[in-house]
C-alpha cells in the first residue's frame, strides 16, 4: 500500500502513522524533505519510520541509485510507503501540480516485480487551522522562507497548548496498479498509440504478468503512464474532499463583491453562520448527485432537499437555519475570531457583525483554496448562466432560453483551462457536472430547465437571480485573475506582437492592483504575483499562449472561442493603469 495524502502542514507526517496505528495497521514509511533531518527532529522522525530525501536529484546518479534502491527494498518486502507527491507544502491551499519523481520509483519497483496488487491512495486531510497559515501569508507577500531549525521548533511547542479545531482525514478509491495498466494500455491502443507514432516498439501487454523480462522501464510510454498516474492520484484526492468549516467560513466571507452595497465591510454574524450552513449543504448535494465521497461535515440528514438552501440571500432571521447552523459549529464565529481570522463588534441596535480582519486575509485566501475545486462545480455553472443574464442589456435583448449543448461546451472550455485548478475526476464528464448543477439550480427555484427542448432559463424571481449570483462569486476571484492575465497579454501583444512569461505577469500584477485599488475587483492584489506563473502555464497547456520559436509567446485567439464571455475578456483588453 502507498499511500499518497496532500500536503497542507507538518503535522501531515504525524497523522496517518497515528490512524494506522489506532486501527491496528503498520504505519508507513514516510519520504519526508531533508529541511527536516535537522536535530533533534531529524533522529526523532527517522525512528518513526521517516526517511529524508532531497529536493533534487540532479547531477547525482549515485544518490539517485542509492534512494531508488531504497525504495525498491520497502516495496519488494512489503511494507507500506507515504509520500507527498506535490513536492512540499501547499503556500496556496489549492493541490499543486505533482512532481512525479517519488512516484516514478515506485511503478519501476512494480514493474520490475510485476507486483499488480500494489494499490496507490489518495488522502485528503482537512484542518480548521494549521499552524503555519501566518508564515504562509507572509510568504505570499513575498518575504522569505524560514528554513525549519531547531530554534523554530522550540518556538513551535507553544502549539501543543492551543486548541486548533478539527482535523479530517479522508481516504479516497485506492488505485490498483494493475488495473489502472490495463486501463491505460487499452486506452493507448484505442487511440492508435497517438503521440508514441514515431516511437517503433512492440504493443504493451494487457497485464504486468506478460511483461518482457528485458522490458525498458524508460519507455516513453511509461514515464506517460507516471504522470497521468499521479493525475488520477490528485483527482482521487479532491474527490474524496472535506470542507472544514474554517473553509466554508472563508468562502463566505471573502465571496463578495467590492462593488455591491455589502462590500468587503461588516455582515451580520447570523446571515454569515446561515451562508456558511447553505454552502455546506450545497457541497454535500453536490456531492451525493456526482457519487464523490466529498463532505461538508455532518448534516441532520444528508439527503436534505438542496431547496433548503433558498436562504442564501435571505436577510430575514430563520430560526431553524440558525439553530442547525449553531449546532453544526457552535464556536465557528468565535474560534475563528481566537484565531485571528474576524474581527466583531456590535452595533447600536444589538446585531453582532463580522468582517475579515485585515492582517488575516491572505490566510484565509488559503483556507478557501482547499475547497476551491468544491465551489466550481456549481460556481462555474452559475457564472455562465449570469454571463447570459448580463448580455440581456446590451443591445438588442437576446434570448433567455440557453441550450444545454452550449452551457456544456463553455463548462468544458473552463474546465480544460482550469484543469490543474480543479483536478475533478476524469470519469465524471462536464456533462454530468452541469445536468448536476441544473438538478440542484431547479430544485432551488433558479432555473427552469426544459428536459423535452434541451434548454435552460434562469426564473425571474429578483430571490432566484440573487442566489445566482451568489453562487456564481464563490469563483469569481479566479476568473478575476484569469481575465487580468489574459488582458494583460492582450495589450502586449498589441504593442509587440510577442511577449514573454516575466513580462506578463509583471504587467498583469500591475494591472490588477490598479483595478484593485479603484475597486473593480475582489481579489486581492497579491494574488496576481502568487498565482502569475500558474496562471500562465494554464494558458499554456490549454493551447491559448503558445511559443513562437522561442523568442516569445503568442495568443491563439481561436481558442478563446468558449472563454472569451466567462472571462469577460473585453472588459480588460484595454484596462488601463
């Protein structure tokens, strides 16, 4: 058994030994990052089954050789491994594109052992507070790392003396090898062996058994198989999500707009705690129609008609919400506000309100980037939707009828740009995720949906318009930031033709703290330099910015065909600082 978790915290290496061990089960060996061997850590964690890797393995064939082989030892004897295969700790919440060199070393001992009951699986663990989330934001706002040190870990011992909330360990389908083999081998077959024609090599087998002993683990074909591997190892991970509340607390919070009458100011504390009950429930239909195994925490009943969300816009006080609301996180307000993260007060008529605390928001940012997959599954959805309603004043009125066909090919367009945003499962087709989103928008009175015309509308309803657009701003920070980037190139181009990655998130970031500043946006400025590079190499790979014989980057604008109205693209071609 591997077993892969993501990687939020430190206390990550502690917490599946501890469950293994309660259930009765051997605890893994753990590749940990060498930053950690320092003393007295270093003996410590070795004695606890750790072994410390480096960061790289360039230029030393030896070391390389030496850990390979290690590794090699643990399988082949059967003992269970973990690794974190995102390379280090998530700065941004979101699951990171995974390095696959760990991974790499394990299918080589599987394949050269034919070993087809090895299972790889995916764990996602969930924290209402970790207690890096301060050092995080300070390095999101570009100060240093702090190199991990026997000092650091004095200092940290303060932690054991505070009550940090909950932490949710979730495991998803693990992964047999020798089915995800034959899976992939079928499917390069099926297709021809597209992207291995040149390549003149005799048919993989079916199954690890029929393997040639003198078979080359550097295949080409192989080293695709690792990496798409450790693709289904993150979607395995994200399907199987919990929302702590710390996140459902930060999408709240933070999904608003900078330009509605509620601004980025105070909300009444109740309104906040029945938002943060709607989003939950809102998560678990998800959930329940798609068959993932993701959570928003326990609910009274989890088959609960999504029309119990109705509520979301609602400023009117509802007992029942409230009390369910109260019970599922009775110190929700509270421990975030012990934690730093709000700040309250009260105003002359009694209502307490809440507002992000100012030094707190890029930890929160983080919070709500480890649900992020979460909230696009309806988010996206709304988005498109809205994008049709706000076309209805411009011109001559179109129609409000919306075809399912189009709603899906603009969900797949976003769904491919955003792919290692999301990592959503790739047996679950767009498809599926928007007949799921239209069920629950129909249940909640948003939408009328015409199964016999195959086409949508959203209701009139002022209420079903307003829970619309609520849904639709629990993304729009990321499509803020994807639209400034693609602005961004846009004016380059005009000038050069050409332009260059540095150039462009410099001048993306600029942009987006101009539009900041005048309030046209509702992410934070900093964002645009953190998530710059990822960004770019998201257009990248969608085939949108491509290389023109290396000297720069051009824009391929046919493939903004079924982006250019979710990213409101022309509102930013020619945003001026």
């Amino acid at each position: 058994m591997i077993w892969i978790p993501c990687h939020r915290s430190h206390l990550d290496y502690l917490l599946l030994s501890y469950l293994m061990k309660r259930k009765g089960l051997a605890p893994p060996h753990i590749a940990a990052g060498v930053n950690l061997s320092f003393f007295p850590a270093g003996p410590v964690l070795r004695r606890g089954g750790a072994f410390f890797l480096r960061r790289s393995f360039a230029g030393n064939k030896l070391y390389s050789a030496v850990f390979s082989n290690y590794v090699d030892f643990l399988l082949t004897n059967g003992h269970p491994v973990e690794f974190f295969h995102e390379g280090g700790r998530s700065r941004i919440g979101k699951l990171l594109v995974p390095k696959t060199g760990m991974t790499a070393m394990c299918v080589n001992s599987i394949l050269k052992r034919r070993a087809e009951n090895t299972f790889f699986c995916p764990v996602f663990i969930s924290y209402d507070k970790v207690m890096e989330d301060n050092s995080y934001a300070r390095e999101l706002s570009g100060a240093k790392k702090e190199a991990e040190s026997f000092f650091q870990l004095v200092r940290s011992l303060r932690y054991l003396f505070s009550n940090y909330g909950r932490v949710e360990v979730a495991f998803g389908t693990p992964i047999r090898f020798g089915d995800f083999w034959t899976d992939y081998v079928s499917r390069i077959h099926a297709h021809g062996g597209r992207g291995f024609q040149s390549i003149e090599r005799e048919p993989l087998p079916s199954t690890l058994s029929s393997l040639r002993p003198d078979f080359d683990l550097r295949d080409p074909r192989v080293q695709a198989m690792v990496r798409e591997l450790a693709k289904r190892i993150n979607q395995g991970i994200n399907a199987c999500a919990t929302a702590s509340d710390t996140a459902l607390l930060a999408a709240v919070v933070l999904g608003r707009s900078r330009e509605s009458a509620e601004s980025h100011d105070e909300m009444d504390a109740q309104l906040c705690l029945q938002k943060v009950s709607a989003l939950r429930r809102l998560i678990e239909r998800c959930g329940i129609l798609l068959g993932w195994a993701i959570s928003a925490g326990e609910t009274d009943d989890s088959s609960t008609p999504a029309g119990e969300i109705e509520f979301i816009t609602s400023n009117a006080p509802q007992q029942a919400v409230v009390e369910e609301a109260k019970k599922r996180s009775v110190d929700l307000v509270s421990s975030a506000v012990k934690w730093g993260f709000l700040q309250t007060r009260r105003d002359s008529t009694g209502r307490s309100l809440v507002k992000p605390a100012d030094t707190a928001q890029l930890n929160l940012w983080w919070y709500r980037g480890t649900i992020f997959h979460l909230l696009s599954i309806p988010g996206i959805v709304a988005t498109i939707l809205e994008r049709g309603l706000l076309q209805e004043g411009r011109g001559s009125a179109p129609s409000r009828v919306v075809s399912i066909l189009a709603l899906e090919s603009q969900a797949s367009a976003v769904r491919h740009l955003w792919e290692d945003e999301l990592f959503w499962p790739e047996t679950t087709s767009t498809a599926t995720i928007v007949s799921t989103c239209l069920q629950i928008f129909e249940e909640l009175d948003i939408v009328i949906w015409d199964r016999e015309n195959n086409s949508v509308s959203v209701s009139e309803k002022p209420e079903s318009r307003k829970s619309l657009q609520w849904i639709s701003s629990l993304v729009r920070p990321e499509i803020e930031l994807y639209s400034v980037q693609l602005g961004a190139a846009m004016q380059l181009s005009q000038e050069d033709s050409l332009f260059k990655r540095d150039e462009l998130v410099s001048l993306a970031t600029r942009l987006h703290r101009s539009a900041f500043l005048r309030g046209h946006l509702q992410s934070q400025s900093q964002l645009s330099s953190v998530f710059g590079g990822r960004i770019f190499d998201s257009y990248s790979r969608a085939g949108v910015f491509v290389s023109a014989e290396g000297v720069g980057m051009n824009i391929v604008y046919s493939q903004l065909a079924n982006l250019s109205e979710f990213l409101q693209v022309e509102r930013w071609r020619d945003y001026s600082l």
